[in-house]
C-alpha cells in the first residue's frame, strides 16, 4: 500500500498530478476507504471555502472617473 501526502492529493484533486501518480492514487481509491475519505474531506473543504473577489480599490475607480471626466470636459470644449 503506498501512503499519499496530502499534498499529492491536493494535486490530483486540482488535476495537476502527474500521470503516474493520478493513476496510483485513482486505483488506491478503488480500494483505500480511509483514502477515500481523505479525498472527499479535502473536497468538502473545497467547496467551502470562500470564491475569491477581485475588485479594484475604490480610489483607482476614482481616479478613472475624475481622469474620464476631465478628459470629457476638454473635448466637449
């Protein structure tokens, strides 16, 4: 029986494992429950962790706005 780290599950669980080793850790998975559910908890864990947000600071906004707005006054003139 080979022992998994849990980084090498992580790595097939984002599907960056190597060939050899995804094909040693999905035929432990056939018969390893403790395997099993090292996999499915790093999964759950997966799900709940928070969808990341990427938004820029509000005062580069404000800079965008003010740039936008002073451009839009020159060429109005």
């Amino acid at each position: 029986m080979t022992l998994f780290t849990p980084e090498d599950l992580l790595l097939y669980l984002y599907k960056e494992s190597s060939p050899d080793l995804t094909a040693a850790i999905e035929a432990a998975l056939k018969e390893d429950w403790t395997l099993q559910e090292k996999l499915q908890s790093l999964q759950l864990a997966e799900n709940q962790l928070e969808k990341v947000v990427v938004a820029p600071r509000m005062e580069v906004i404000l800079k965008v706005l003010n740039y936008a707005r002073e451009t839009a006054v020159e060429s109005a003139h």
